[in-house]
C-alpha cells in the first residue's frame, strides 16, 4: 500500500536529516553556489579518469560508494525554473544519456563495484534522480544499482516519485529533495514511511 505524504512528514523528515526548509505556496530559490547547483556537473563529470580504480557499495549494498558518486546535479535546473523543467511530462525523457553512452558506462561501473551475475541484474541509476535534477551524464551520478537488492531500485523510485511531487507542488525544496539522495537515500524513504 502507497502512502501519500503531506507536507508536515516532509517537513519534519527534511528538517531532522538535514536541517532544510519546506514550504508551501511560493517556493524560495536556491542562492548562487549552493552545493545544488554544482558548476560542470551537467557533463560526464571529468570521465571514468576521475573516479576512483576500484568502488565499493556501502549500507549493505543499497548506497554507492561516495568516493565514487557523491551524486551530481545539473546546473541547468534550478529552483527558479523547476515549474518548465522538471515539472514537465516528459522532461526525463529529453535529458537521460542514449543507450549508446550509458551501456558501456555502466560495463566499467559494474567492473569497477567488482560486482558479478549479468549485466541486467544492475541498474544504471542516476544518485540524484533525473526527476529532481540530477546530472543526467555524470559519471559522478551513475552507478550500478541491483535489481535484486531491497531496498533497492523499486523502492528508490518510489521516492523519486514522492520528492518529485513535493518539489513540483512547492511543498519541498529542489536542493533538499536533492540532498536527500546524496546523503543517504535509504534512510529518507524509511523516514518517510517506506512509500
């Protein structure tokens, strides 16, 4: 059974997590240089160069490596203008990597992790979820997410859908639906009620 949450819930989950502010009705803007707006994370974040020889998945297996992907957002969203940009049917759609940039990403992701068992059993997942801005071709954003683990991508998208509704009404902040996922993604939907 889905659980649909009201601002309170995620005002207080927002607030204990990570001392952020919701509101409701006009929604404030995120300042110049907040960790949400990240200068040249919109692009592959420097390429597989940049990560680390070797990654290793954290929270038994749920979380991606840090060091790995810390989570990246994309410059080009912002709070001022989540109402034409994420907000909008079909806005995943234009922005996620074709198959022809992400198939062999997430080969050297899986490699990388030391992770065994077929490549569709892993899920390339954006940290930040495209539906709140993430970095749609971060390498620093992208990381090999199990099918089979609970939680896992079922449950992560589940919440994507949740904070994505909150950021488009108003009621949540872009940059702390964001910060969300980049800290620790399991221990928000458990807060939130598993929805």
């Amino acid at each position: 059974m889905r659980r649909v949450l009201g601002a309170g819930t995620c005002a207080l989950l927002c607030s204990a997590l990570l001392g952020c502010t919701v509101t409701v009705g006009s929604v404030p803007a995120v300042p110049e240089g907040s960790p949400a707006a990240l200068p040249g994370s919109a692009d592959d974040g420097g390429g597989l160069a940049a990560l680390p020889a070797a990654c290793h998945l954290q929270g038994g297996g749920a979380l991606p490596d840090p060091a790995c992907e810390p989570g990246a957002t994309d410059p080009s969203v912002t709070q001022d203008n989540v109402r034409s940009t994420i907000c909008v049917t079909g806005y995943t759609t234009q922005v996620r990597p074709p198959v022809s940039y992400t198939d062999a990403l997430k080969r050297d992701l899986v490699a990388r992790y030391g992770l065994s068992g077929p490549l569709s059993g892993y899920e390339l997942d954006h940290l930040v979820p495209l539906e709140v801005g993430g970095a749609p071709r971060s390498v620093r954003n992208l990381w090999p997410q199990s099918r089979a683990q609970h939680p896992g991508a079922d449950e992560k998208d589940h919440l994507e859908n949740l904070l994505h509704s909150q950021v488009c009404s108003g009621r949540l902040a872009l940059a702390d639906a964001q910060r969300m996922f980049e800290q620790n993604w399991v221990q928000a939907w458990q807060q939130l009620g598993r929805p």
